[in-house]
C-alpha cells in the first residue's frame, strides 16, 4: 500500500482515502448536501463478513442473480460519474476569479521564460504528474516548460532518505535553475511537504497555485499560495476528480491568454 497524501496523522483527507465517507446502503441520503458523498460504513455493515460491503452495499453474498448485479453495478457507475461531472461543473463555475487570476499569474511567468513545477503525494502526485504534461504536451496551443517533482524516483527516494520526506519537494526547487510557478495538489490542504515547498516558493518569487478538498485544511489560509481552490466536498474521490476539471480549465485559460485559439 502506498503512502497516504498527509504528513499529519491527526489531520483530515489524503489521497488514500483514510476517513472517506464512502457509500451507504441503498438509498440513503448524503450527509453533507453534495452528490456522492455518504455516511460512513457501520458497524454492522462492517460485520456482514464481506470486503466489499462498504463499498457496494447492494452485493449480497447470497447474490446468484447475475443480471440483476450487473444492473446495480452500472447504475452505480452512471451515478458516480454523473456525481462527478455535477460537482466539476459547480466548483469550475464557483472559481471564475480564482481561475482568471490564476492564468494571468502564470501566463506572464511563461512568457518570460519561467517554469511551472507541479507536485502532490499519493494519487495527488499523479494529478501532478498529469498537470505537468498538460502543460508540457498540450492536446493544442503552446508548450510550455513544465515539470513534475515527483517524476524523478531516484531525487525523491534520495531527498527522503538522506534529508527527510517533508524536504522532498523544497530541496528540488532550489536545485532549480529557473523559477517561475509551483502548483501543489492536495485533498486535505494539510501536506507538510507541499506547504513547506510553498513557502519555499514564495521567498523565492515565484508564482504559487494550490488545489486543496474538504475546508481547505492550511493552504486555504497559508499567505504563500496567490491563489487556493478548494473543492468543499468530504470525498476524496470527487476531490480528485474535480482538482482535475480544474486544472484543465486553468491550462485553458492560460493558453487563451498567450494568444492560442482553441482548434474548430
């Protein structure tokens, strides 16, 4: 199992799902007004002997009726992925300010030669992976420098082993040549690592963009970060997944304002 998001044992989120409200039984209600996020599993669901409980409380162990499961599971499927695209939606819409200051901010740090460093622990580090080569490779419009810090196994394994873990992220950018922006995600907002690269980052001059989930946690409040969206969901799955529409709407915007059109 890899290591979660959180540098914080007692802090909320991470990007392994530790306190996660997962799915309830069959036609309970959300506990906190957004779509797909549910009370915890009880004890009693816990006890029904199956791994799975929890997760598809409509698997039964008796179940025989392979139709009937098969129905369920898409019905799930469609339900989480409408979910998703709801709340991707709201929070987009929500972050009208935040994105237009945001793609200004790395804009102009593109233009003159700046790059933008990605980062994030856990299944945030593959959002940083993935904001990286967005930037890097886009599907149109114009490259720009790009790099993730968590790409290099070797500068991570070597930064946690020989310095420490919370270094990881700090150590690299001032390795770095040229500066310009860092973008960090993170699903509790609590990341000691990822904040203390921020700081790093802002007595540094460089432009500092954060993706943090549930209040916020430190970066919604931490002076470093220009600009911190927050997805105020408790499920780290729609977390995710809405950071995600996010940042492609930021890299959209910033190639907007390079002067690059979108393809007919």
């Amino acid at each position: 199992m890899s290591p979660s998001e959180d540098q914080n044992p007692g802090s909320r989120g991470g990007d392994q799902g530790r306190n996660t409200r997962l799915p309830s039984r069959q036609g309970a209600a959300p506990t906190d007004g957004v779509p797909g996020t549910h009370r915890a599993p009880s004890s009693q669901d816990r006890g029904r002997g199956e791994a799975t409980a929890f997760l598809y409380p409509f698997i039964d162990a008796e179940e025989r009726d392979d139709t009937s499961l098969r129905e369920q599971l898409a019905a799930s499927a469609r339900s989480k992925a409408a979910d998703s695209a709801a709340i991707g939606r709201t929070v987009v819409a929500g972050s009208a300010d935040e994105l237009a200051q945001a793609a200004g901010l790395i804009a102009a740090a593109a233009e003159t030669g700046g790059i933008v460093f990605t980062m994030g622990n856990g299944g945030s580090a593959t959002d940083a992976d993935g904001a990286a080569a967005l930037f890097a490779t886009p599907p149109w419009g114009r490259p720009l420098a790009a790099r993730s810090l968590v790409a290099d196994q070797a500068v991570l394994t070597a930064i946690g082993n020989d310095i420490g873990f919370p270094a990881v992220f700090t150590r690299q950018l001032m390795a770095a040549r040229r500066a310009g922006v860092l973008v960090g995600f993170s699903t509790s907002g609590n990341s000691d690592n990822v904040l203390a690269a921020f700081a790093h980052a802002k007595r540094s001059a460089m432009v500092t963009v954060g993706f943090a989930g549930h209040d916020g946690g430190r970066m919604a409040e931490d002076p470093a970060l220009d600009v911190c969206f927050v997805v105020r969901t408790e499920s780290v799955h729609r977390v995710q997944e809405a950071q995600n529409a996010l940042c492609h709407e930021l890299w959209r915007q910033v190639q907007h304002r390079l002067g690059e059109s979108e393809p007919a």
